[in-house]
C-alpha cells in the first residue's frame, strides 16, 4: 500500500447499506476511490460493480482482501458476519469500517478491537449520526453553552420496516429494530453527552405488527441514565407507516433545539400519479409526499466516509471506534434483559455465554 493519493476501498456487501457506501465514496473522489466489491449472492456482486463503475468484483470476499492495493474494506453484511469478517480483514493488513451493530456480542467485540489492535489497523465504526448535518450543528450549538446544563436528549427513527430480508431473521441479526435502529440513538446520546458513562438502561419492547415476519422486536422505548445526572430518550420502530421519521431533541436548563432531519429538507408534494422516489422506506409517491434532496449529504454519509478516509492517511483521528461500537453493544444487552425483565439494569452489565441479544428477552 502506498500511504498516498485516494484511499482504495473494497466493499464487502450488494444491497441497500453496500449502495450507500458506494454513493457517499463517490461523492468525496478527492480522497478515496472504490476499487472492489464482493458479495456471495450469483450475480450481485458483478451488477453492483457495473451499475457504480467498480472495476473489480468478487464472490468471496477472502479472494478480495488478497489484493495488495485494497486499504480499506467497509462491512456491509448481515450483522451476524461482522466479527469474523473485521478480524479477516485485519490479518489481511488492511483497514476496517464496520457497519453498525458492531457485532453480535461482546466477546465477539473484543476479539474484534483485539485483532485490529495487535495487527496495527484501524478499527472505525459507521455510525452516520455523528456526522448528519443538523445534529453536528446541535452538538456544537451545545459544546458553546447554547442550552446551559443538558439534562435531556432524544432520539428516534421510525419507519415501516428494513429493506434486508436478513434484518428480520434474528439469527443473522440478533435482534429486532432496536438492534438495527435503537443502536444508532444510544451512540447519539453518548456522543452527544461527551461520553459521559450510561449507569442504567430501562427498556420496553414489542412486537405490534411484523409478527408474521420476525421474532424480533418492531417497536422500541429506552431510556438511558447517565453518571451526570441526564436522561437518553430512545425511540425506534418499523411499524410506523409513511415513511422515515428521523429526529432529534436536545433540553437544558437554559434553552432547547430541535431537529428534524427531513421536515426542513423536504419539498410537500401531492400526486394522483406517483413518480420515482421520495425518501428512504416512503412506500408509495401518490397522495401527500415529502420528497427530500441531498439525502445522503443530510444523513451523513459522504462526510462521514470522508473523514474515515482521512484517518486512513493519519490526517485525521476516528470519531467512531470499535470501542465506541462496543458500548453501544453493552448497552443492546442491557436493553434486551430489561425489557425480558422489566426492570431497570445497571452497567455494567457483561453475561456471558450469550448468543444473541434478542436471548436476553425471550427465547426462541
């Protein structure tokens, strides 16, 4: 590898969160370049390279990490496979940005964070939300004394269902939304609070309308406690209808904001007709729409990317790490056995032996 010019990306995955990678990568050509692609499924990985001008594609991704100009490999894979693929890819010499969850245990989290460590490599965990737009704007508006003491966060993201089938299956999973969704809030507060330690999590979970297609939960309420006296608030579902909620609240003793990452960056439409694409998990165009611009730009993605490129070339340091991914992975487990009992759990919280987190709230 030469240490110089555009990082050379290969990603491991095909659908939805792998597309994702591949848009934001090309969005920020002046450091990175997206050179391979590997998916097992026939035919997936050889389409996804052709339709984003990828000039190498494979359908293992151990025959890609054999190509010596491969920097950095990104995850996008069913969550059960992220362990396994981090330390291969380390062995490997190279890089690795993970999609969220980090995992699906903690053990599998330190042998993770153990590998990249002892095999000198960057272990980065892909959570977009420290890098959307409105709530970097938040938490800088915060970190100047805006609100005065925070004494509450929220977050919630709410739609109808992932697009994976594999997200439903909770042995690939491990979970249900709050796995998939609830992750990204419990990072967001504890970045938003400076990492502030969480003491205790109170979890409810459900399942109201996916029955027929997952174990898993559909619906989700946490809340966090912090060593410094704030309060998380978590919200996450794949039963709400209408399209992507995505939003975030921050209150202090001295003021509030608000943000919501879709109402300001949407147009109000109405079609008898419907047309190609309004947001993402929006499940028709006809009728009352808000088709949204620059999703990806607002989500987070290409910044977030960029600065994961960068610290490949020492220019910067990673914001998200696999250690930060293995908080969010303790807290998942707490979440899980609250809910299973229905009592409020204290961290930290470190059974062993667990398979899934869904484990820790039924069996199945």
């Amino acid at each position: 590898m030469s240490g110089t010019g555009r990082v050379k990306v290969g990603i491991i995955g095909s659908r939805f969160e792998a597309e994702i990678h591949a848009e934001s990568f090309k969005m920020v050509p002046d450091e990175a370049e997206v050179v391979a692609v590997a998916s097992p499924t026939p035919g997936n990985a050889e389409a996804f390279a052709k339709r984003f001008g990828i000039p190498r594609f494979f359908t293992d991704y151990r025959q890609m990490l054999v190509e010596k100009d491969i920097e950095l490999v990104t995850i996008a894979a069913p969550n059960a496979l992220h362990a396994q693929m981090t330390v291969d890819i380390a062995k490997a010499g190279k890089h690795v940005l993970c999609e969220k969850p980090l995992c699906m245990t903690l053990e599998e989290a330190d042998w993770m964070i153990d590998t990249c460590k002892q095999q000198g490599v960057l272990l980065m965990y892909a959570e977009e939300l420290f890098f959307t737009p409105k709530y970097v704007r938040a938490k800088q508006m915060a970190d100047e004394g805006a609100f005065g003491k925070i004494y509450l966060v929220k977050q919630s993201e709410k739609h109808f269902g992932p697009h994976g089938d594999w997200f439903w299956d909770v042995e690939r999973s491990g979970g249900g939304v709050m796995m998939d969704m609830g992750c990204h809030g419990i990072a967001f507060c504890y970045w938003f609070l400076d990492r502030v330690p969480i003491k205790s999590v109170y979890c409810h979970l459900a399942t109201h309308v996916h029955a027929d297609k997952t174990k898993g939960d559909d619906d989700a309420l946490c809340i966090l406690e912090f060593e410094d006296g704030a309060t998380g608030v978590i919200e996450d579902s794949w039963a709400r209808r209408g399209g992507m909620h995505d939003r975030a609240e921050i209150y202090g003793e001295g003021g509030l904001t608000v943000a919501d990452l879709h109402m300001g960056n949407a147009l109000p439409t109405f079609s008898e007709y419907g047309y190609g694409y309004a947001v993402e998990k929006a499940p028709t165009t006809k009728g009352w729409t808000y088709p949204v611009y620059e999703e990806l730009w607002n989500y987070g993605f290409p910044q977030e990317m960029r600065h994961f490129a960068r610290c490949v070339r020492g220019k910067e340091t990673p914001q998200a790490t696999g250690e930060d991914g293995r908080v969010v992975q303790e807290v998942l487990y707490a979440c899980y056995q609250s809910a299973g009992t229905g009592a409020k759990v204290q961290l930290p919280f470190r059974p062993k032996g667990v398979k899934r987190p869904i484990d820790l709230w039924k069996k199945i």
